[in-house]
C-alpha cells in the first residue's frame, strides 16, 4: 500500500493541504501532517509541494 509522508523541510506553502481530496493534511507550528488513515495514497500532495518535502512511503 502506497502512503505518503512529510519530511523535514516544509515550506508552510499549504499548497498540500488544499490539493488533498480527502482532507487528510493538517498544519501546525512545525509544518504539514499527514494523517495515514485517511491518505488514499493519491499523491496530490507531493505534486503540489513546493519545497518536495513529501515522499512516499510504502506500508
């Protein structure tokens, strides 16, 4: 099963946040998060990160 994952190095853009369908992206103080329940494993997020701090990861 493929998931994604943020690493070090977001940028706050939250350009992530808004390309997810599902709404599985949160921010806070230290960056985007990525809630793997609800990650279908789409990776519109990684196409939308401007800092490419999102990797995928497989489970």
């Amino acid at each position: 099963m493929i998931k994604y994952s943020v690493e070090a190095g977001c940028c706050f853009c939250q350009e992530c946040q808004y390309a997810c369908p599902v709404s599985a992206i949160t921010m806070d103080k230290n960056g985007a998060h990525i809630d793997r329940e609800k990650c279908i494993g789409c990776g519109k997020c990684a196409k939308n990160c401007a800092s490419e701090a999102i990797v995928k990861i497989e489970i």
